[in-house]
C-alpha cells in the first residue's frame, strides 16, 4: 500500500507492458506499493516471469493480471485492453517498457531491420492508446499515459539510427496523445532515459560499447558518473502516472543523470 509519503495511485488501474523484468518489474511493484488496485502486466516471453511479477504484487495489496501477448500486433493489444476492461471496468493508467536497442551503424542496417524496430517500439503505444481511447472519453475519468524512451532520441548517437528514429516518434505520438485526449482529462508523457543498471539479456545490442551499455566510456558522459538505478527511473513513471503531475502533459521528463548536457 501506498506510504502517505510519494505519489498515491490508490483506487487506479494501470496496464504495464513489458512488466516480466527488469524496469517494468520494477515499475509494476512500485504502482503495487503506491496503492494501485488493479495491475494489468503485459509481456511477449516468459509468462513464468511475469507470473512471479504479478504473484509479488498482489503479495503487496493489488489485484494483477497477467497476460502473454505480441503488442506489435494491433488483435492481441486489443485483448489485452478488452481483457483488462472486462476484469476491471477501467483502465486510468497505461506505462509502455517493453522495447528492442539494437546498436547497428547506418551501413549495417538491413531493410528487415527497420520496420521491427518500429514494431517493437513505436506501434504497442499507438495500438493500446487506440484501444483503451473509446472508454476513456465515453467515462471521462482520467487518465495517464506514459511512454519511455532514450536521451539519446534528444541528442542523436552514432550507431542507434532506428533506435533514435522510432523513439523520436514516440515522444510525437505522446505529444499527440496529450492533445487528442486532453479534453477528455487523459494526460500523456514521456520519459527520455539515460543508461539504467538493468539485466542486459541482448548483449548483440551493444556490440559498439563491447556488449555492455555501462562502460566506462558511457559513465563518463554523465556528470554524475555512474548509470542510473531502475528506482531512479521509475520514481519519475510513477510521478506522471499519479495526481501529483495532474497538470502536466505533453511533456517530456529527461532522466538522464545529465548526460543530455
């Protein structure tokens, strides 16, 4: 339950995907611990993951409810919205994790690179967003989304060409997002990250910084010098998620330890 100190989400509903690990897992027992009373956890692979995820929140006072689902797939984000609405009546909340970071310069990106990239990270925000949009604005009671990306969709990086391209994209869809549905009382955010400590399981990703985001190189780009941790990121999730930034949208929130100076 919620502490009485940070951000409350008593009461919400909040769809995650991406939650099995990593910063969604760490974002999904935030919203738990927040209060929230309804988690709807979203994951493509290893259900068993993502089934512990859910068992630990609900260990902390939340409902969950966890599905398998290709959210590149415009049929399967639908379900999972469909499922969640008929279990729960209203989802207030909706967080997007689940992405791909290929590392790949220009000459080495194939035509079958591009467009999965975009699958991955552009296209679940878009098909869920569709998807909860009608109950939203026919109940107008609110609502959060959250998007995240990368710093370096700000300050463009050699090496991470699609990357850059379908994250930049995704701040205009939250940017977009927030003006469709600001009428309705639906705010829209992004969160633009800088390197988190997380459980790297796609090493090829990184073969430009030697399989390893948090090399020293990467740390000394920013001015604290040292990666950021998975709290850090999601305290900044749950706080446009909550009441505590009812007046912000549109926006966009770096997380980036200063590396975007």
């Amino acid at each position: 339950m919620a502490d009485g100190h940070g951000p409350s989400l008593k009461g919400k509903t909040a769809l995650i995907a991406g939650a099995s690990r990593n910063l969604g897992k760490t974002i999904a027992l935030a919203f738990a611990a927040a209060g929230a009373e309804n988690l709807i956890l979203v994951a493509s692979k290893s259900f068993d993951e993502l089934k512990q995820v859910a068992d630990e929140c609900e260990q902390l006072g939340a409902n969950a409810l966890p599905l398998q689902a290709d959210l590149s797939r415009p049929d399967e984000a639908s379900a999972v919205v469909r499922q969640g609405l008929e279990h729960y009546g209203y989802i207030h909340i909706l967080v997007v994790v689940a992405g791909i970071r290929p590392h790949k310069s220009f000459s080495e990106i194939e035509v079958g690179d591009w467009i999965p990239c975009f699958a991955a990270n552009l296209d679940p925000t878009f098909y869920l967003a569709k998807a909860m949009a009608p109950t939203m604005i026919a109940k107008r009671l609110g609502g959060s989304i959250v998007t995240l990306g990368g710093v370096s969709s700000l300050t463009a990086q050699p090496n991470r060409m699609q990357v850059i391209t379908t994250k930049t994209a995704l701040y205009g869809l939250t940017k977009s997002l927030a003006l469709e549905l600001g009428p309705y009382g639906v705010r829209a955010n992004h969160v633009a990250l800088g390197a988190v400590g997380t459980d790297r399981r796609n090493p090829e990703w990184y073969k430009h910084e030697g399989g390893d985001p948090g090399t020293a190189a990467v740390i000394a780009q920013s001015p604290l010098g040292r990666l950021g941790t998975q709290r850090e990121a999601t305290d900044v999730v749950l706080f446009l998620a909550s009441d505590q930034s009812s007046y912000i949208t549109g926006d966009r929130i770096v997380c980036a330890g200063g590396r975007y100076m």
